[in-house]
C-alpha cells in the first residue's frame, strides 16, 4: 500500500507539532524548533487575521525567556531562580506573520544530541515545550523507516532546493527531481500539503539515499490560512535548510531553470561566491502547449516528459512579479512574499540574471491543468531546454527501473 505521511516526518522538530502559544497582543502557533550551529531557532506563526500583524512588529526579545534544561526550568516556575541576559534571545526577527526567535545555546547542550528546550513568554507566564534531537546541520539523528540517516559529518551543501508546498504531484514530480538533481543541486526539500497519490513511494529512493527530505507542512486553521501557507514554508527553507549550504533556490514542481550556456546552475554561482550579490532573480518564460496524459498505474510516471512536449512560450522572458531567484544563504534577511525579499546587508546588491548567458526561468503552468490568460502576442517556438532533456529521460527511466525493483 502507499506509505503513510507520517511514516516521513521529521521525529525532531516540535513536540507537539503547531503548539499553540498564545500571548496578551494576539496568538502564536510553534511551528518549528531547530538548532543552527550554537543556536536555537524558534519559528512562530501569527494565528490572528492579517489586521493584527502590525501588533506582531512589537516583538521584543525581553519578552522571551528560554531555558534547556528541565532543572532549571522548574526552578524558574518555583520563583527559585533570578533571569539574566544570557536567558533571552539573542536575536528576534520579525515580518508580516512571522517571527523567528534566535537563541545561543549554553556550552553544555553544544555536545549533545537531544535536549529540552522550554520557552516562555513573560507577561502571560506561558510556556512551550519541545524536544530537540538533531545534528549541527539541523537533520534528524533519529532513524526514519526505510531510511538511511545522513550523518553529522556530512560536507556542507552547496546548494539546497526547496519545493513550495505540495499536493498530490506525483505524475511530474520525478522529472523534477532529476532535473535539479542533474543542474548541481544537492539536496531537495519537499513539503507535503496534504499529499493523498503515490509521491512518497515515487520518491523512496532519493530518500533512502539520502538526497530528498519530505517535510509535512499544514498551517493550524486559522484566519488567513493559505496567505501564510507558503510565505511561512519559504522563510523556513531560507532559515532552516539554508543554515547548512551556501545558495537557496525555491520553485514550484512546474518551474525548470534553464543555464543558457553552461549544463549545470553552478558555474553561474561559483561566480558571484566572493561578490557583494545576495540574490540572483530570474526572469520567468511563461509555456504552453497541448496537454499532457497524465493516466497512469501506481508507481507509473507520465509517459512523456513535460520539457519534452511544450515547446510554445512567450516571445521574451518576462518580469511581472513571477520571477524566482537564488538566495546566498546568510545574506537574506527574510522573504517578504513569494517574489520579494530583504536583503540582511543594504549594500549587497540584487542582480538579473541574463536571459541570454545566464539562466532563465521556464514556467510550464499550464502542464498541470492551469488555463493560460489571454496572450498580448501569439507565442513561439521554443527549444532551449532541449539540450537537456536525452539526458533527463534517462535519468527518469534509470529511477523507474530503481523503483519497480524495490
């Protein structure tokens, strides 16, 4: 049968996942804790309708309290122990809905696995309580089924990506996958939205193999639910997974980066390494074409490949708020909206990548069933993408044959 979500879900997170955590301006869900070097990020969702996010800016570090140990914890509750500096967050960011407490983490929790993290907001007195049991590089160090766990000492990412939240893709979601795979990506980061179709069972081997990590991801229902569903998923990759590599790239399962000249995304990245760039944006190319079959059998991918059959797109890549970028992790403060960022440093710059020597964006939006808006111009051919896809459809039939041998 199809393998249940939770049998992918990540033990070391939050316990209990979406806590509520209420405070005396408006309310807060938990939505992750995890560590970043000798840190501890805590990740909170504003529960309240998007007219009481302006209170949310008032955040204050003083207001938190947290302790890692249970001794001390139950101290502070007894009134037996005096607060200080070192007990507040180091850091407190916040936008629109989010806000994301950052912690130093005592020298004694820095050597172990797993520790008790106790949160506290002072002026209600409430209190948040979690297990945390993961590695420097914030992956689980606890087994998942039918899984191999990727050891602390695993090198540094170079370059992570990040799905938006996902339902039930699993007729494209192969070829996505080895698509990015084979463009230099490192690791992939999918978040399941209530995922019902076989996608885990496709994507089993690159989870065994330790190059695909499902997330579940399913706001409490809350006002304004599905305007924070990917705004929150976006800054939680950027933070996260972004802690443990060097380029973060977010797109959606219809979205395929195209380098003009070079066969892989990072020669055009190695490039800005060492230069005052934060964000390299792309210019999206909006595709479209006939219909693709999608019937299938269990743990049967589409027969034909979506880059291989829409080959009409826009005359010119376009700029109309669709564009997707690269993030230098570290150097992004948050993500304002799905297309939008800000930047941690004022002076590092944002650039456009060349539509013609460096990648662009093509975006087959209508391959899933989305209707195309009436064109200003009649599109044309277009066979960038073509170079790649021999070796994609190999790579595809390569997995396929994996996966019917399990």
């Amino acid at each position: 049968g199809a393998v249940e979500n939770s049998e992918y879900r990540i033990p070391c997170v939050t316990f209990p996942a979406w806590q509520e955590f209420p405070n005396q301006r408006s309310g807060f869900y938990v939505v992750d804790v995890w560590r970043k070097g000798d840190k501890v990020v805590v990740q909170l969702l504003n529960q309240k309708s998007r007219r009481a996010v302006t209170a949310f800016s008032k955040v204050r570090a003083e207001e938190y309290v947290v302790f890692f140990s249970h001794v001390k914890a139950g101290r502070y509750k007894k009134g037996e122990l005096k607060l200080d500096r070192s007990m507040h967050p180091s850091h407190v960011y916040v936008n629109k809905a989010l806000t994301l407490l950052e912690m130093p983490l005592p020298h004694r929790q820095q050597g172990m696995d797993a520790f008790p993290v106790h949160l506290f907001h002072l002026p209600t007195q409430r209190e948040a309580v979690f297990k945390l049991c993961c590695d420097g590089f914030g992956r689980p160090t606890t087994p998942l089924p039918g899984t191999q766990v990727v050891p602390a000492s695993r090198p540094r990412d170079y370059l992570v990506l990040c799905s938006s939240p996902l339902t039930n893709v699993g007729p494209f979601l192969v070829e996505w996958i080895e698509y990015h795979l084979m463009m230099g990506v490192d690791h992939i980061y999918l978040y399941d939205y209530g995922t019902t179709d076989d996608s885990f069972q496709l994507t089993r081997p690159y989870v065994d193999d330790g190059r695909v990590t499902w997330i579940p991801w399913d706001l409490p229902n809350t006002p304004h639910r599905f305007v924070h569903l990917q705004s929150e998923q976006m800054n939680h990759c950027l933070h996260r997974h972004g802690a443990s590599a060097s380029w973060v790239l977010q797109v959606d399962v219809d979205e395929f980066p195209v380098p003009k000249r070079d066969d892989s995304y990072i020669p055009i990245l190695q490039s800005y390494d060492d230069r005052p760039v934060s964000v390299l944006q792309m210019k999206s190319r909006p595709f479209e074409g006939k219909a693709a079959s999608v019937s299938k059998t269990p743990l049967q991918h589409a027969v034909e490949l979506i880059t291989a059959q829409y080959h009409l797109s826009s005359r010119a890549p376009v700029m109309s708020g669709r564009e997707k970028m690269f993030l230098k992790a570290g150097s992004v403060y948050f993500m304002n909206s799905i297309h939008t960022i800000r930047k941690q440093d004022a002076q590092d710059r944002l650039e456009t990548l060349s539509p013609t020597t460096g990648i662009v964006l093509n975006h087959y939006w209508t391959a899933h069933g989305r209707q195309r808006p009436s064109p200003r111009e009649p599109p044309v051919e277009n066979h960038d993408i073509d170079r790649f896809v021999l070796p994609l459809r190999q790579r595809v039939e390569k997995h396929n044959n994996r996966l019917a041998a399990l």
